[in-house]
C-alpha cells in the first residue's frame, strides 16, 4: 500500500495535475503528469481514478485500482520508474480497456505510459 505522502488526497491536487495537460494514453489507462519537481526530497504523489462510466459496480472499479495501485508500488520499489520520480504528481484515469485485464498487462501499461511521459514531457 502507497503512504499517505504518495497519494493525492485533495481535489485541489488533482486539479492541478489536470491542469499541466501533461497527458499520454494507452488502451487502458490516460496518465496525467504534474509539475516537475524542483526538489528532489518529496515522493511523486500518485491518484488513481476509475469512473462509473467504467463499470457501475464498485467492485470491478475497485480491482482496476488496486492492480494499479500494486503495479506502480512494485515498479517504483525495483527502481523500474525512476523517470516517474521527476514529477510532483501523476493521474491514472482507467479506461474501458483495464476491466479485463490481469496484473502482469496493468504493470506492463503503468510502465511503459510513465516512460512514453517522459520521453514526450521531460
């Protein structure tokens, strides 16, 4: 489970990633990338967002936030992400696309958006 330093809490946070139209995207997920950071001692701070749009039970939009919640705990623990610690803060928006994917597809889309986020934004 990500700290309470590595999640966005606020509506005001999230607003503000949305802002930056830092966006990349993939069949399952739309990444949003915050601000750079100018100090490289705070944790990126990461929401995750599944919409009702999605599935209209909690349970499913439940599952695609917790796989990717899991996927970019892991990835940022063995160091596969460090492009993602070059920002203050990042939005996983789920598309249609996650419902039925497994953990290994949701890790390999988490990774490869932080890196197309980098190279485009970076």
């Amino acid at each position: 489970m990500l700290s309470k330093k590595q999640r966005l809490t606020s509506h005001s946070a999230f607003a503000a990633t949305y802002n930056q139209k830092r966006i990349v995207s993939d069949e399952n997920f739309v990444l949003y990338g915050g601000k750079n950071k100018e100090e490289q001692n705070y944790p990126t701070r990461v929401g995750f967002v599944v919409s009702k749009k999605i599935h209209k039970r909690a349970v499913k939009r439940n599952r695609i936030k917790r796989l990717t919640r899991e996927a970019y705990r892991t990835l940022s623990k063995s160091g596969e992400i460090q492009s993602a610690q070059g920002y203050q803060s990042l939005i996983f928006l789920a598309k249609e696309g996650a419902l039925n994917k497994n953990y290994k597809e949701i890790c390999l889309s988490v990774k490869n958006l932080i890196q197309l986020l980098a190279i485009k934004y970076f």
